[in-house]
C-alpha cells in the first residue's frame, strides 16, 4: 500500500496529468461543498476507509503537484 501511494506521488509531478488531476481536486471540493475551510471533515468518512485511501491519495499528490510546479518560480 505505501509503495503504491509513493509512486502515485512521484507521478503526480508529472505535467501530462496537471489539468485531469486539478478537475479531480475541484470535483471533490465541490461534491463535498468545501470553501473556504470549511466543510472539510467530509472528506474522510469513518464508515468508507477505501474513499479515505482514495481523497487523502488525491489530496497528497496535489500537494506534491503544486509544489514541484512552484520550484520554477522561485529565484536562484
């Protein structure tokens, strides 16, 4: 299972994916009526460990996505 979320977040660096991947995220907030901070315990359900797997994957790799893609924006 660790293997498999790690390689999801090496991949997740990857361009190819960046409009599919920022659709997923804006689909899932907008499922789950997050803005603005609020509404974010819906996200992880304690009756539904898969979905949980499912958004904290999707949410780490955002992460990881939104980080490398503002490496290039930072000065020497």
């Amino acid at each position: 299972m660790l293997r498999k979320r790690v390689i999801g977040l090496i991949l997740a660096t990857d361009m190819a994916k960046h409009m599919a991947d920022g659709g997923a995220l804006k689909n899932l907030c907008e499922t789950n009526e997050i803005k603005e901070g609020k509404n974010v315990e819906k996200l992880f359900t304690p009756t539904d460990p898969k979905a949980n797997n499912v958004n904290q994957q999707l949410i780490l790799e955002s992460v990881m996505h939104s980080c490398d893609v503002s490496q290039a924006g930072r000065p020497f």
